[in-house]
C-alpha cells in the first residue's frame, strides 16, 4: 500500500445563527422609545458524510442509503457508494469522510499512521470463495492447481496463502497463483472458462452464478478461517470507522447512528427483495437479483467494538505475520477501539 503521510484532520462545523429582535414601543410625552432585543438563538448545523465501498459494505448499508432515516432537523447527512479504495482511502486521510464502512486492515494502517478515526463496529465477515468448474473434495485436490485470484500480497492474496498453508498446501511450489488486476476482470476470465478455479468475492460470485450456471462453489474460505480459529465465527473484513471529532463532540448523534445502522442490518435478513430493488434504484452496480441470491454469501452482520475485538485482533495478528505493512506495520493499540 502507498505509504500514507500522516495528517492531522481538523473538522469545521458551519453555524447559522437565527436572531430575531422585538421592540416594545411605549410612546409618552416624558419617555422616548426603547428597543428590547430578544436573545439570539444559535443553532449548530452538521454536516455529516457517510460512505462505503461498492459490494457488501454499500448493501450493509443500503437502507440507510434508500430512506435516509432522520437524525435531527440540524442533522445533514450525505450517503456515497464510493467504487475506487484508493479515493476511498484518500478521501478519509483528507477529512473529507466522516464516517466509513472500510477493509478492517486499511482501518489499522490509517490508525497507525495518525489519521484520527477509531474502530466502533465489525459489519462485513468474509466474502470471499474458491469456485471451479468441478468439485473438490479437500485442500489437497488443489495440489498442481492453477488458481485464478487477485492483489497480490493484498489481504486476499494474504488470507488465502494462510489458508493453503495451514492445509498443507506450500503457495510458492504446490500451486501456481495466477493474479488479475481486479475483481470484474477476474470474474470475466471465470465466465468465459480461461481459468477453472478462481477466488472470487460476494456480490461479483453471483453475478457469475447468474451468468455460469455450472459454477460450483469449492471452499467457503470463511468456514476454512473458522476451521483453524476455534471460537471465531469468521474473519473480520469490513470495520465501521468514525472520526473522533464526531464521537467527542457529539455522543448522542453516534449512539442514535449506531443504533439505525444495527437495525439496518437486521432489516436485510427479512427484505432482501426490497434491498436489492435499492440497489437498483440507487445504481449501486448490484442488481436485484445478485443482491438476493449472495445476501447470505456476503456474511454481514453487526457487532461493536468490545465484541469484535478479539476476532479483529485475530485476523490482524495474521495479516501482520505475513505483511506488516499491509496494517501499517504494526499491531494497533488499545485507543483503536472505541470504548463503550
């Protein structure tokens, strides 16, 4: 990852102030006329800006997106799918997004570099799958395999390489890794039979799943985590960030956020149906019907810092093993979380 120069944010809330001044006039011959203003009255407009990458975060948060829930009359907030992860990166080093679904691992290096946000919530638990053209019943079929995956030394590349290895599996000299430059490329290759197993990620798995009928799901590598991770239902890869300023100053808006985007959550398991006409709506690049065949694949569910914290420092210490730098090169500390 290019390295992030650290900055410190500096978040400025506009002010509009109402004043409104009334004169009582009382006319005599030995008075003259006096006007008594009334007090003014100060009212903090904010501004908030929320955004998401493309994919399971924008769905975690797509009724949010959809019907704009109300914080307050001098509450504004602006909802962006952002599709690019290193505008998405810049964006927050700039100060320019307050609150953020992100990979849990940018989170770390953005923390790490002094950019001044904390962890409050893990959203996104894993989406990623190896499919093929034929089934496989273990790890070692994989053996002399050609394996069609993306980013190299990027936290899939990272997760997968774990996994292979914890199988028994050497990632160098057992299989050969073929990397594509992103996820609709390598979806594409998947299609049009150029590669025969590939790691593709929810939601782009089922818009191949739509269009490939045969596709045969191999190896859920979130189970696979699970496997070698007593206790941890899955690996952490999507993290809700917020920008202290915002959780310093004010606690009431944080909590009421919260508390609409955990019920927003909730909402998806019963309304896929309506989340995907969403999707559609707000040209998303999800459709209806990727949004209902991979809401399950895409594993999102809600669970705040304290809770997560042990699983996110699980997958951290992992990443970190096998890249320092892909967290910013080192493990975060304690002030990453938000304490509650």
């Amino acid at each position: 990852m290019k390295k992030i120069i650290s900055m410190i944010l500096i978040l400025s809330f506009a002010f509009v102030i109402f004043s409104g001044c009334n004169s009582n006039t009382a006319q005599t011959e030995e008075t003259n006329v006096e006007e008594t203003p009334q007090e003014s009255e100060v009212v903090e407009v904010i501004d908030i800006n929320v955004a998401a990458p493309s994919g399971a975060p924008t769905l975690s948060m797509i009724k949010m997106f959809k019907e704009e829930p109300f914080f307050g009359k001098n509450v504004n907030i602006n909802y962006e799918s952002v599709k690019s992860p290193d505008l998405m990166a810049s964006r927050i080093i700039s100060g320019e997004i307050d609150i953020a679904v992100i990979p849990t691992n940018l989170a770390a290096t953005l923390y790490n570099r002094g950019v001044d946000y904390k962890l409050v919530s893990s959203n996104v638990w894993g989406v990623l799958y190896v499919v093929g053209n034929e089934e496989k019943d273990s790890w070692e079929a994989l053996r002399g395999k050609e394996i069609y995956t993306m980013g190299r030394g990027l936290t899939p590349d990272i997760l997968f390489r774990y996994l292979l290895s914890s199988n028994g599996i050497d990632p160098e000299t057992d299989v050969t890794l073929t990397y594509m430059g992103e996820t609709t490329e390598l979806a594409s290759a998947f299609i049009a039979g150029k590669s025969s197993i590939s790691i593709i990620p929810e939601p782009a798995l089922s818009n191949v799943m739509i269009k490939k009928e045969d596709t045969k799901i191999l190896f859920d590598l979130q189970e696979e985590w699970s496997k070698l991770n007593q206790g941890n239902s899955s690996y952490p890869q999507a993290s809700l960030i917020i920008k202290n300023d915002i959780i310093e100053n004010h606690p009431d808006l944080v909590e009421m956020f919260l508390q609409e985007y955990e019920n927003s959550i909730d909402w998806l398991s019963d309304n896929a149906n309506t989340a995907g006409e969403y999707s559609e709506e707000l040209q998303t690049g999800l459709s209806k019907t990727a949004v209902i065949q991979g809401l399950d694949r895409s594993n999102i569910k809600y669970v705040d810092a304290k809770n997560a914290k042990e699983d996110i420092d699980t997958y951290l210490k992992v990443l970190f093993e096998y890249s320092p730098e892909v967290i910013g090169g080192k493990l975060p500390d304690e002030d990453f979380y938000l304490q509650k």
